[in-house]
C-alpha cells in the first residue's frame, strides 16, 4: 500500500540529481508487530520547577527516540533522535519510520552534512510520525490479548470471548463461533482443555482466524473484481509487519489476515485498494479515482485502518 512522500530538498549545485523520500510504516499490518523489536522508550525524569528567566527550552525535558541499533544521533526540534544511518546503492536519502525507530539511508557519495541538512528540513515529519507510532505501541500494548479462557479480541469490528471446550464436539476443525444470531458478544468455542497454555491458544485462535479471513477475503474479491473490471488469479495469506496488502500486475494478491479485526467497511477498502492496482501500479491521482469509484469513503476508511491500534500476537 502507498507510502506518502515529501518535496524535493534543495542540495548544492555538485548534487543537484539528489532527491530524497519519505517511507512511512503503516502497522498493519500493520502487521506482524511481534517479529518487529519494540521502539526502545528512554524515561524521562522529573526536571527542576521553571526559573524565571530561564528559556523554556531548557525547562522542558525534550522527547527522546532511540533506536535500538542507533549508530547516529540528532537533536531535531525538541526532540533527540538517534537513527540508524546506512549507505546504499541508491539516489534519494530515504527516511523510513518504524517500530523500532528512525532508519536513514543516502547514496554512498552524499555528505554527511547533506543528510542531516534533509534531516532537519523535514524535522517536523519525522517527529511526528515518530510520535504517532510510539502512541500507536502504547495503545497495541492496552489491547494485548490475555490468551485464556474468557480473553477477548476484536473481529469484523465487534468483540469475540473465547471459550476454552475439551467436548471437540465440532461442526469444525479446531474452533467454531457460536450462531451468529447469538446476543453480543459472539463466544469462539476452541477444542482445547482447560490446562491448555497460552502458546497453544493462541496458535488454536490463528489458525482459525486465518481460515476465516481467506473466506472473506475471497468474497470480497468476487465483489469487487468485476465492478472495477479486473480479474485476480490467486489470493496469499500475509504477516508482513509493514503492509496490508499487496498486489501483482500477474494478478496476484496479498492481504493481511490481521485485517480480520477490524470492521468489514475497512477490510472493503484496503481489498479494492489492492484491486484497484490490477488497472493503476502506482499512487497517482488516477489510481486513487479508481479507489474512489468503488469504496467513496476510502479517505475516512484509510485513516482508521491507520489511527485504530489492534491487539499484539
């Protein structure tokens, strides 16, 4: 899925080809948050009260983003970021925001100087988004799944309760929900005991949670496919840690299995996205009227796929 970019940075006359990108993680993944280190959070302790005349520069204890294989450090703004900087085969400095932290990468000719002067350029960008994903960390860490008998977890936008069942009495292999016309919240019946451990319901839970996303996915694309006339050959499982989904010119598709916690309208958009890409391989204007065509909302839609924190496996 698309990745938002920033303006060009003025460099001086030797280096005039040099642009650099901007690489924005979107978890979702998303979404296999549990194969990504966590950002490393540094505390920030208790300062002296404000002193008159003192700038409040100094009285304010600054933000501090640390990543865990830091070899570089900056002060952008207010904050102190210590990024990973790496050279690469490349012609633009890029900038990627992730879990863990800042990564930098530049051509192996430009200047160092050159990289921190695009740096602070779009320091407001990167503290930003930095922000933003330790917020997103914070919330994933309020929703993270107790695998029990009675944990919660989100699915198709409501609230499944598990209920651990050694009857192995199913209609299913492994699990089976309970009749949809059942009062909320639905109750997921898994064939284990109740000494099971944590590792073993959880793995039970995905299981038939991924049997239950290729169902809909599936259903989705059937729906979809012919409105913005394209056709799609096969359909993938993903547990990426930075993309939803991904799509093929050979008709290939790629969606997350996590997708399933979130309310179908969600799922729609990021299935038509993946689609739409079947006409339009880029982000251009035209590839977001395709979108448009289909799912109106998309914008709204885009944004809570990207604000809405869902729980950590």
């Amino acid at each position: 899925m698309g990745r938002p970019g920033g303006a060009p940075f003025k460099l001086n006359p030797m280096h005039g080809l040099l642009r650099y990108t901007l690489d924005l993680f979107e978890p979702l993944a998303r979404v296999d948050v549990a194969q990504v280190a966590p950002e490393m959070i540094v505390p920030i302790g208790p300062k002296a009260p404000h002193q008159a005349g003192q700038p409040l520069s100094q009285a304010i204890a600054p933000a501090v983003f640390l990543h865990p294989r830091a070899n570089r450090e900056l002060r952008l703004g207010d904050a102190k970021v210590a990024y990973v900087f790496e050279r690469a085969k490349r012609r633009t400095i890029g900038f990627v925001v992730n879990p863990e932290g800042l990564v930098v990468r530049a051509p192996r000719w430009t200047p160092i100087h050159e990289v921190e002067a695009a740096l602070h350029e779009k320091a407001s960008w990167i503290t930003r988004k930095l922000g933003e994903v330790r917020e997103r960390q914070v919330r994933q860490e309020n929703v993270r799944i107790e695998w029990r008998d009675g944990a919660c977890f989100p699915y198709l936008g409501g609230t499944v309760v598990l209920v651990l069942d050694p009857s192995h009495a199913f209609a299913k292999v492994g699990a089976q929900l309970e009749a949809q016309n059942a009062l909320p919240p639905n109750r997921l019946h898994v064939a284990l005991s109740h000494s099971a451990t944590p590792d073993q319901i959880r793995d039970s839970v995905q299981a038939w949670l991924m049997r239950q996303a290729k169902a809909h996915f599936i259903q989705r694309l059937e729906h979809f496919a012919p409105l913005l006339q394209v056709q799609w050959k096969r359909l993938s499982l993903s547990n990426a840690s930075t993309r939803w989904g991904s799509a093929k010119s050979d008709g290939s598709i790629r969606l997350n299995w996590r997708l399933m916690h979130y309310p179908p309208s969600v799922i729609d958009y990021v299935v038509a996205h993946e689609l739409s890409h079947l006409r339009v391989m880029d982000h251009s204007a035209r590839f977001w009227q395709t979108v448009e065509s289909v799912v109106p909302d998309y914008a709204l839609l885009r944004t809570q796929l990207k604000d809405d924190a869902i729980p950590k496996w």
